[in-house]
C-alpha cells in the first residue's frame, strides 16, 4: 500500500450529534419505563421492551461505539454474529417455550 492510498475515514458526528443521540437514549429509557407501568402494555410488555431496548441498543453501538463511521466490514464482524445469536435465540424459545413443540401440537400435558 502506498503512502496516499489509505482509505478514507469518515466524518465523525459533531458534539451536537451525540447530544441529540444521548436525548434519544433518554426520552426511550423513559418509554421503557412508562411502558412497565401502564397496565394496558402488560400483554405485549416483553415484545415492547425488546424493541425499545434493541433501539437503544443500536444507537450506542452506531454513534458511542463508532461502528457508523467504521470500515463496513467491522460491521460485518459486528452484525453477523448478532444476527446468528439472536436466530438461535428464537429458535430455542419457540422449540422450549413455542405452540410448535411437540407437546404442545399433540395437546398433552
């Protein structure tokens, strides 16, 4: 690789940038937590934390971890293996826990 051929690293987000992402964080913590007190979330309360914390979780990843301005390769590292984990996640939820077990289709107990 020659002297001039690195490649060229993004612009990182300004301050401004990071405290609107920081107000984002805040004002979704706090759905979080007006969503576990209203009582008419309490059927959906899981599914609903789950996206608000897979929100959060990627605003922190994208700006205060820098994975936004990195090579998207790191992303590939990143997201791949996520994607694998949370596959397997679900899969053993619905094998465990799911209406698709074999238990549960026969409608034993």
């Amino acid at each position: 690789m020659a002297e001039g051929d690195h490649p060229k690293e993004r612009a990182h987000p300004t301050a401004e940038t990071y405290l609107r992402v920081a107000a984002a964080l805040v004002v979704l913590t706090v759905l979080e937590v007006g969503v576990f007190y209203v009582p008419a979330f309490h059927p959906v309360l899981v599914p609903t934390l789950l996206v608000l914390s897979a929100l959060k979780f990627s605003l922190v990843v994208l700006f205060y971890m820098h994975l936004k301005m990195d090579s998207p390769f790191f992303s590939f590292l990143f997201g791949a293996p996520l994607l694998l984990a949370t596959g397997v996640l679900v899969a053993l939820l619905l094998l465990f826990f799911g209406t698709l077990t074999l238990r549960g289709a026969a409608g034993g107990g």
